[in-house]
C-alpha cells in the first residue's frame, strides 16, 4: 500500500511505502511493523543530540478563517480507527495480565503478585482516560456537525433571499439576520476544528536514514529538512564507509494537525556554494494515526532510487497529558522490560539458598530443644 500525497506545482515523486497497514491491530499482518531489509542502512548520531520537541506557542496554528468540513470527516474517521486500534492493543494486555494472575495465585509469592496487580491497574486506569478521551472527540465532532448543519442551513436561506426581491424591509431585515447566523455558525465551526485538532496527540518520528542501492557513496553529505504547519525539523547527514550514516539529529515530535501536509526536503551538500536539491516531496499524515510504530519509506527522487526511511510512533496524548500505560505500549525498551517481567515464572519451589536458610533455621531448633548451644 501507498500513502495519497498532495500534488504540489513542482511534482517529483509523491509516493510513500509502508511496512505496514497503518491500520495498527486492524491490519492483515500480526507484525508491529517490519523492517525494509533493502531500505534500512545503519543510523548513528553524534553525541549529546537529543529528542527535539515543538511545544512553543508559535507552532500551533491559530484557528481557520475557513473552515474543512471534508478534510475534518477524513481526519476523524482516521483518528477514531487508530483510538480502536489502541484500546484493543491494551485490552488484550490486561487480558493476558489476569489470565496470568489467575493462574498463578496459588503458589506464587505476594511480591510477584503485587507486580502483576499494579500493572493491571495501570492499564484499567489509561483504558478509562482512553475511552474518555474518544468520548470528547466525539462530542466535539459531534457539535461540529451540528454547526455544519446550521451554516448550511443558513448558506441556503442566505441564497433564496439574495435570488428574491429585496425590495421590502422584511426581506432586508431576514437576510440580514441569516447573513449573520452563518457568520456566527462559520466562526463556531472553526474554533471547533481547533479544538478537536488539539486533541490529536503527538507523531513521534525517528530518523532511520537514508536509502538508495547505488544512489549513496561514502562521503556524500545531505541536508533533510521537513515542515509541518508551523513546525520545522532540519538535520544533516554523513555516509561514512560499510554504509554507515551519522546524523546531527535523531528524533522529532510533531503535533498532527488536520489540515496541513508534510513537506519533506532533501538537499545534497556538494561543496560549499553547490547544493543539489535531490527531492521535494509532501506527504499524508492522517493514516499515521495506528496502535503500534510504523516504518515508512518515502520515495524522495523520480525513479525512486533514493528513499527516506522513518519510524513513526502514535501517541494519542501531548506531553501535559501522558499517563503511565502509553509510554510503556510506544516505547520497545520499556515494552521488552515489562513483558520479561510478566513472562517470569512463579517460584513454585525454594531456591538453593533458601533451602539452605531451612536447613539451618531446623537444625538451630533442634540444638535450642535440646538444650546443647
């Protein structure tokens, strides 16, 4: 599958590839996401760079003049695919936590189960503010379609007066009155679409690096730079020898926004005044909304030789509204770490140690009895 682009004047190639359905759990394939074998070089980065954030005031767009019903359906309908993808992706874990849970209560140590009941907690706890969450973006969806209604209600009596005879004061007096009615609906509409575009969360993204058979030479240094609405994200890189890549730059959180697309520019650095604009390339964000990392590769030149490879990771919250369980689903590190803790077996029996510590507790009670210390 190919993500849909949005055509520009200056078309090169607009064509991205997945690994995988963006679809998350929903799609055909049971793997997170799979690595482009042919597409994936080796990345490092040069110390003492870290993840980027864009959570200045100047980024966020303020609201539209002009509001998108059409766009706004799109985001939605996506959005609302990849919270589902979310809750069963976390369902499924408490599952699998309680069925453990049960079957190890018998002979297993209150410590091991305190662990256990703990995270089960914490998953019931962000399943609630998760199913909260799709709630109110619903309510707003739903208010906003409440205002499309009104506004094209009042877009209608707006025309049949503006067709008729003004001549007399009533008709004056009623266009006048449905001219500001849509007004006010159109202006309603829009804060609206800002407020549901508040509520999107956060795309991490992580640079994979560059790909292109042939295409890349050690030494070759280019220059990345993608836009976002009012976010930016610049770095460059370096092909070093075996196909190693190190960038000044490794991770970026963009906030999703409903109407704007993602422009990625890739420029190679020849010489000092001589840079060679490779590819210009704008790209669809709302499939990116899934339950688990995705790579992505984005077709930069013509005839494809040359690719960007990304990682993208969904966060349904922004930075001030992050429970515990959605880092600890996003995050493999942390993913790996828990799932080799409720991977651990119960201590059906004592260990070496303790069955030495035994033996020594009985002996001593046996030397006390008999009085022979």
């Amino acid at each position: 599958m190919s993500l849909s682009v949005r055509p520009q004047r200056r078309v090169l190639v607009t064509k991205i590839n997945r690994s995988q359905s963006f679809a998350g759990v929903n799609s055909s394939a049971d793997r997170p996401f799979r690595n482009l074998s042919p597409f994936t070089p080796t990345v490092s980065r040069k110390t003492g760079s870290r993840v980027s954030r864009m959570f200045s005031m100047s980024h966020k767009s303020p609201p539209p003049k002009v509001p998108q019903p059409n766009r706004l359906d799109e985001v939605y309908e996506a959005l609302k695919k990849g919270l589902t993808a979310y809750l069963e992706v976390h369902q499924l874990e408490l599952e699998k936590l309680s069925t453990q849970i049960r079957e190890s209560k018998r002979n297993s140590r209150l410590g091991f189960l305190y662990d256990l009941d703990k995270q089960v907690k914490s998953i019931e706890r962000f399943l609630r503010r998760l199913e909260f969450h799709a709630s109110k973006i619903d309510e707003l969806y739903e208010a906003y379609c409440i205002q499309r209604r009104l506004r094209d209600g009042a877009h209608n009596m707006v025309k049949a007066y503006s067709t008729g005879s003004p001549g007399s004061r009533e008709a004056r007096e009623s266009l006048a009155e449905a001219s500001k009615g849509y007004k006010e609906y159109t202006e309603n509409m829009c804060l609206l679409e800002n407020e549901l575009e508040s509520q999107l969360g956060e795309f991490h993204v992580r640079m994979k690096g560059l790909a292109g058979f042939a295409r890349l030479c050690a030494g070759d240094q280019y220059e990345i730079f993608m836009k976002y609405g009012r976010q930016r994200w610049k770095l460059r890189g370096r092909i070093e020898v075996n196909s190693k890549q190190v960038w000044d730059s490794e991770e970026m959180v963009f906030l999703p926004l409903v109407t704007e697309f993602l422009s990625i520019k890739v420029t190679e650095l020849k010489s000092l005044a001589n840079h060679v604009v490779v590819g210009n390339v704008s790209c669809e964000t709302k499939d990116l909304f899934a339950a688990l990392p995705q790579v992505v590769a984005v077709d930069i030149n013509d005839l494809g030789t040359l690719k960007l490879s990304l990682e993208v990771t969904w966060n349904p919250f922004d930075k001030d509204d992050q429970p515990s369980a959605a880092s600890t689903v996003n995050k493999a590190s942390t993913v790996n770490k828990r799932f080799s803790t409720y991977n651990q077996s119960p201590p059906d029996t004592p260990s070496l140690r303790e069955q030495a510590f035994y033996v020594s507790v009985h002996q001593a009670g046996l030397l006390r009895r008999d009085g022979q210390w």
